[in-house]
C-alpha cells in the first residue's frame, strides 16, 4: 500500500469486481425465475398488496426499504425487464469491459445494481429475509468505488472490504460463541452437516466423519471466526513503516494480511463443499480475497486521480459515521444478527447459526385425486433441494438460492404455519403452473388434487451399514399430521 494508492490489490480488485457482479448476475436470475410465483400478482405474497399498503401513509411507506417501486407501479413485467436489465449489466462486469473505461462508469454499473437489487428485496418480504441479501448489496456498493484497471484500487476501499469481512466473520463467531451450549463444548458439527436447512451431495459423508473430527471442525471455526479477522487489518502497517532493503516489516504485514484471507477462504470453501448456503458463502470467499495483494497485479498508472481520492474519501468518512452501530453490537451482551442499520443496508451487523438444531424435521407435502381422502392412495410432491425421497442424494444449488425450499426448513420451527404455505396448498390445489415449476416433481403431471395435506417426519442420514442394505441416504420415521386433508370449496 502506498497513501491512498493499494498498488499491490489489481489482483483482488479483479477478484473483487468479476466476483460481486457474478453473484448479482446468479441473484437476479433466482428472482426471475422465482418472484413472480413467490411475491408477483399472483405470488404466495403479493408484493402488489405491500405496496399498497404502504401507500397508504408516510409512516407505512417509511418501513419499507427503498425500492423503485414505490414511484413505478409494480407489474411483472416491470420486473422481468428490471431483472435483464441487470443481468446485463451484471455481465458487461463480469467481463470486464466498464472497468476499461474512466472509474465513474463501474461505480455507475455498480450502483445501478445496488439499487435494482434493493427494489426487488425491500418487497420481498419474508423470501428475502435473508442475511446474504445485505451482504449482496453491502458489497455492490462498496465495489462501485474500487475503481478502473489502468489505477490501483484505492487504499480506502480496500480497507472497507475487510471491515466487512471482520464483521461477517468476527460476528458470526461471536453469535456462536454466546449462543447454543453446542459450539462451546465442541459438538455443533456433530449435528449441522445433517440438519442444516439444504443439505449438499457430501453433506452426509461429511456427518459420518468421526466425532473426533466435527471437534476440530469446530475449533477450527472458532479460530477462523474470532482470531483471524483481526490479521486482516496487517497490511495497514505498510502506510506507517519504511521499506527495508528485504524483508521489511511492510512486506511481512502484507503477508500475514493475505494468510488471513486465506484461511478465510480456505474454512469457507468447507462450507461451499458441505452444504447450501445461497451464495453466503461464495461472497464471503469472493470478499475475502480483498486482503491478498500481489505485486504483479498492479495498475498501468500508480496514481489515482484527485476527484476520485475525494469521492472515495467521502465513502470512507460514511462509512466510519455508519459503522458504530455495527462495531458497538460486535460487543453488546445482546448481539444482533444479520441487522441493518439504516435504510441503505450499508455497514450491517451479520451471523448466522448461533445455535444448531439436534434433529431435522421436514414437512412432506402429499395429494390425491381421490375424492374420498380416508381411502386415497396420496402421493408426493417432491422438492428441487429439500429432502423428500429417502433415495435421493441431495444436489449442489449453490451460489444459486431456491428460496421456497429454504422457507420450507424453517417452517417446522415456528409455533404455527405461515400464511405463505396456506397459499402455497391453494395453488396447489388450483395446479398453479408457475408454483409447480418451483417443484422437482408435481405428481399428478399439472391434473388439479382433489386434497392436499401436510405431514411431518424426522429425518436423519444412514449409517454407511444402513446405505449398502437399502441404499437409501435418509431414514425417515415418526410421522405427524401438520394440516389437512384440504380442498377447494
């Protein structure tokens, strides 16, 4: 680093730039091809009626989360066309091409995604209640200031990255470390690779791993999550200590920076390997190469333009104005998780898992067009990513997010069921096509159910024994009525 120049990250800006718009791109094409069933005019929750509601005074408006649709009518199709529109932008990023222009042009790109994605998860309700929603958009704007390829990245920018690391990582450490009894005697691994919410193709041999091994799993978390962060922050020293001929202090703190990166990518590649977390843990892969700087990724032109240090400044001045909330909760005995501050969702507060559940339970949801339900043969809907059949190996979705299969998971936890699944059985019911494409399987190939009904079962992997005399991958028993038999009137 040199003053306001991060000479040595072109590399990561790189990595930065082309990461952030990847996960735009892969974000907005889950809303295109799952909000309008989920949240359109005819969605499980029309966004339509939030925005009318909201409409109805200042206050109710204020709640809501900027969106353009407050000034723009909402229609799918508006939607849609927002969505391409953003696709392509997300690309023309991707490959780099507004990054060759002056550094106005990628800060414009960016901050168009910025907002086009906050219209679209200010109303998306509880399908967009997610924590990796305000990382998306958190670090879509800080990427709109990093700047063009023929200038090194400013030093401001750089830093403002791993502030966002340290607290993604720092606090969700923190939430772990004062949350469930199981991550401080070492045996929340022991249950989440079986119960967390989408499990992946290796999730189950990664469950069958030794008791031992989930222990130091554990402690590896810890490690990565509570120590690391702090040694992200090195490569500041290189703005304070002179250069030695070799083996400067500068180029040691600028290594130590970048080990830390490292082990953060290295803990949250386990993460992308054993499970499906959206693209949670691709961000956070993505952001954490902010702290590797290589000298032979460095700009054309080692200065950086004067309107553009001033602009960059004003972001950092923001940002330490908008980051005392978060730093004080980092250190509050009631931490907050994945909680915004503002109104822009800049500078959030975030963590995830303070504590793991023991058992999976999962909601079956089954049909017939039998109109005796007492004497029906019912059969199945299957599910994209949530476990159903006993025989099926779970899928790799992720950075991809299917977002019905998610809220299915937390559905079981609450003390009652949520409007959005009583909506969900009347499209049912009705053969809604556009629901039914959110399935893996509509058994009854789009004929409308008579009934539909809910039950529950706990499901839990096979032991390897298990697996080579059914080949079965769940076992699936305790059986419990949830609701039904329903129908349409």
């Amino acid at each position: 680093m040199d003053g306001f120049a991060a000479v040595d990250f072109g590399f990561a800006r790189e990595m930065l730039q082309r990461g952030i718009a990847a996960l735009y791109l892969v974000a907005f094409v889950s809303t295109l091809n799952q909000f309008r069933p989920l949240l359109g005019e005819r969605g499980l929750l029309p966004a339509p009626e939030l925005l009318e509601w909201a409409s109805t005074s200042k206050a109710r408006k204020r709640m809501l989360r900027p969106t353009l649709f407050t000034r723009i009518r909402y229609t799918d199709r508006r939607l849609v066309a927002l969505c391409w529109a953003s696709v392509a932008v997300s690309a023309t990023l991707i490959a780099g091409i507004p990054q060759l222009a002056p550094p106005w042009v990628p800060m414009i790109c960016f901050l168009l995604l910025w907002v086009a994605y906050m219209s679209i998860s200010s109303i998306g309700q509880t399908f967009y209640g997610f924590g990796w929603e305000m990382l998306l958009l958190e670090a879509g704007f800080l990427a709109a200031f990093l700047g063009s390829r023929d200038q090194p990245p400013p030093t401001v920018v750089i830093v403002l990255f791993w502030w966002l690391v340290f607290r993604l990582e720092f606090g969700a450490g923190m939430i772990k470390i004062r949350g469930g009894r199981e991550w401080r005697d070492l045996t929340a691994l022991t249950y989440h690779h079986e119960t967390q919410p989408m499990p992946g193709p290796l999730s189950r041999q990664a469950h069958l791993l030794p008791r031992w091994f989930h222990k130091v799993e554990v402690l590896g978390n810890h490690f990565a999550q509570l120590v690391v962060p702090f040694f992200l922050f090195a490569p500041i020293l290189g703005l304070f200590v002179p250069d030695a001929s070799t083996g400067s202090a500068a180029e040691i703190a600028a290594i130590v920076g970048a080990v830390a990166g490292v082990i953060v990518i290295l803990t949250q590649t386990w993460l992308v390997i054993t499970g499906n977390f959206a693209w949670l843990n691709w961000a956070t892969i993505v952001i954490a190469f902010s702290a590797i700087g290589l000298p032979f990724g460095a700009a054309a032109s080692p200065s950086i333009p004067v309107y553009w240090v001033a602009i960059t400044s004003l972001v950092g001045i923001l940002y330490i104005v908008l980051s005392w909330p978060a730093l004080r909760n980092l250190f509050a005995k009631r931490q907050l998780m994945n909680a915004s501050f503002n109104r822009w969702q800049l500078a959030n507060a975030y963590g995830a898992f303070g504590t793991v559940t023991k058992e999976r339970i999962e909601i079956v949801v089954e049909g017939t067009t039998v109109a005796d339900p007492d004497a029906a043969d019912w059969r199945e809907y299957e599910f994209k990513g949530k476990p159903g059949d006993v025989r099926r190996v779970p899928r790799q979705f992720a950075p991809y997010h299917l977002r019905l299969d998610w809220l299915m998971w937390f559905l079981p936890l609450g003390r009652s069921l949520e409007d959005w699944f009583t909506a969900f059985l009347v499209r049912l019911l009705e053969a809604d096509e556009p629901t039914l494409q959110m399935l893996r399987h509509d058994p009854f190939d789009g004929e409308r159910p008579l009934w539909v009904r809910a039950a529950s079962y706990r499901y839990r992997f096979t032991t390897r024994e298990e697996k080579r005399e059914s080949g079965a991958v769940w076992v699936r028993e305790d059986r419990r009525a949830v609701m039904g038999p329903v129908g349409l009137r």
